[in-house]
C-alpha cells in the first residue's frame, strides 16, 4: 500500500455476451488457477440454466440475486482500553458487491449438486427467491451488526 498516492483502481472490462462488468467480475472470482474459459463456461451454462427453471430473463435473475445477497452493515473489532468490542459500520459500494459475490460462490460451492453450473444456477435462484445460505449469511451479519448498535458510537 503506498503512503503518498491513492491507489488507483482498474476498470473491469465488461464480459462479452452480456456486456456486464458485474458478470465479468463474477467470472473473475469463479476462475482457478488462471482457467478463464473454464469459468466463462460455468457462469453463462449457469445462467442459461436459471433462465430455463425461471422462464425470466437469466440477467434480471442474476441482478435480483445481487441485490439480495448484497449487505449493508457488518461489524469490525475495535480495542478499546482492554477489550475488543464489534463496532457495527457501512459497507462501502466496491466491498458490498465483493462480498456478495464471495457469499453467492462460497454457498454454491459447498452445495450438493452435480456440476458447478448447477450448483451455481440453484444458489443463484435461492438468492433471487431470498431464500438460501448466502441470504442467510447476509441476514446474520445485518443481525450481528443489530446486536452491537451499542458501539456504533465508536466509529472511526
């Protein structure tokens, strides 16, 4: 991290079928171990799939589950005088979609399913439905964040 200057940001290029810069970074993040194509093929098989179980269109589906997987408080420690307390504050706009990808990937991957895509289409459904354990990790930190409103006067 330098001192001086701010970091600057690169711009994700928008993913070619749907032209979404939200998709691209949700490939982004499916990728391991530098296989981009693996992961393209995963992501639009996923989503072709959730058009078919929905009969909607698979991008309105995607951002809906964006939207609900999406949080808008979590709590950080803070150490004040011999004790950590969890302060509750604000998710910026950046983390909130970086988490909401992470939840929506890390719930799909622990799933019991088939293939990848599957799993992916089920977990991205779920969440759409605000149903599902990326909602319910969601709901969890909002709730944790509820619970020590107490500290909120400790925000820095």
């Amino acid at each position: 991290m330098p001192r001086r200057a701010r970091i600057q940001r690169r711009e994700t290029m928008p993913d070619p079928v749907y032209k979404s810069r939200t998709i691209a970074k949700f490939v982004n993040k499916i990728m391991i171990g530098g296989k981009k194509g693996l992961a393209e093929r995963i992501m639009y098989d996923a989503l072709q799939l959730v058009g078919e179980r929905t009969n909607r269109d698979a991008l309105e589906v995607f951002e809906q589950a964006m939207r609900n997987a999406t949080p808008v408080l979590e709590v950080k420690p803070k150490r004040v005088g011999g004790a950590t307390l969890q302060v509750p504050v604000d998710i910026k706009g950046e983390r909130r979609q970086s988490l909401a990808i992470r939840w929506l990937l890390r719930s799909a991957r622990s799933r019991a399913g088939k293939t990848m895509s599957e799993k992916l289409a089920a977990e991205l459904v779920d969440a759409a439905n605000n149903t599902g354990t990326t909602i319910k990790k969601r709901e969890d930190t909002h709730k944790m964040a509820e619970a020590n409103k107490a500290y909120a006067h400790y925000k820095w």
